[in-house]
C-alpha cells in the first residue's frame, strides 16, 4: 500500500470561475484514463463546458452542491471531490483523480478531507457514493473513509455497489 499523499502536497479548494481553463484542460487529459471506470462525459461535456461550469457555481451558490478541485503546491488541478444533491444533511460524494496523481494516496486522503468537511462546514451527516464493481481502487478509498456497502446497484448498465458512511463521532 503507498502512503497517502501528504496533505500539504495538496490543498482541496472550492470551485471558483478561474478554476475552469484548468479543470478543462484536467477532464481533457485524464478522459480516456476516466472512461475504463465511469462513464465517459460526452463530447458535449466539452463543447458546451463554459456553460456547465457556470452551471456547477450557480448550483454550489444555491447550497445544492459543493464542488472542490485539489491543486498541488506547484499549482496544478490534479482531482476533483464534489458533494451532491445535498438534502436533509445527505449528500452524494463522487471523486476523480487525475492519472498522473493516482496511486499515491491522493485520493483516500482528499475523501477524508471533504467527510470532515461535510460535517464541520457543510452540517451533513450522512454521505453516500456509487461505484462500479470493476472499480476496485474507488471501493478501497471508500472503505478506507468508513464507508460501508449496502446494496448493489447498476451505473450506466454497468453493474455497481451503492456505498453510505455514517455520522462521524463528534470531536
């Protein structure tokens, strides 16, 4: 197992609108690496991304959703975690990490970072995440992160495994 990235190799940010050229440019990179575990976006995704992406700050704006991007020390986005459909103090957790960035602990490490924070600065006590079965490095971080399996479930008509983590104990 490698250790986990140290967290001040990282900052988790929330998404901002000078965030988009770079985070484009990150989805473009990594959407073949992206597409061997979830669904692929779609050409339209990146045609039409200056619209989606005002779209995501307007929906983080109204407190439907809270999206963040990891940007390392030298100031480059190597990974998104996003909290959605945020309702009665659930909400939906889905992440990516970048090629260059996976395997290093990145990614258990940031989905620590955003359950802390869903339950310090966001007020959520429940959180739930969806994987594909051939997705076992996703599984592994949720595990990880107190995650626990609850039901079987279909992505895309792939067939996947529906993940909750309970309230953590106060500090």
């Amino acid at each position: 197992m490698n250790a986990p990235a140290p967290a001040d190799a990282w900052t988790l940010e929330s998404l901002r609108a000078d965030h988009a050229p770079a985070l484009l440019d990150f989805e473009r990179r990594n959407r073949a690496h992206f597409a061997r575990t979830v669904p692929d976006r779609g050409d339209a995704y990146f045609t039409e991304f200056a619209d989606r992406h005002h779209a995501l700050l307007a929906e983080q704006e109204s407190g439907l959703s809270r999206f963040h991007v990891l940007i390392t020390r030298q100031g480059d986005l190597v990974g998104r975690v996003n909290l959605v459909d945020i309702e009665d103090g659930s909400a939906e957790l889905g992440y990516r990490i970048g090629e260059s960035a996976a395997g290093r602990g990145m990614a258990t490490a940031a989905v620590a970072e955003i359950c802390r924070a869903a339950q310090a600065a966001y007020g959520l006590s429940r959180l739930i995440a969806v994987t594909t079965l051939d997705n076992p490095a996703s599984m592994t971080v949720l595990r990880r992160n107190g995650f626990t399996q609850v039901e079987t479930t279909t992505i895309d008509g792939r067939p996947g495994v529906r993940h909750e983590r309970p309230p953590a104990p106060a500090d």
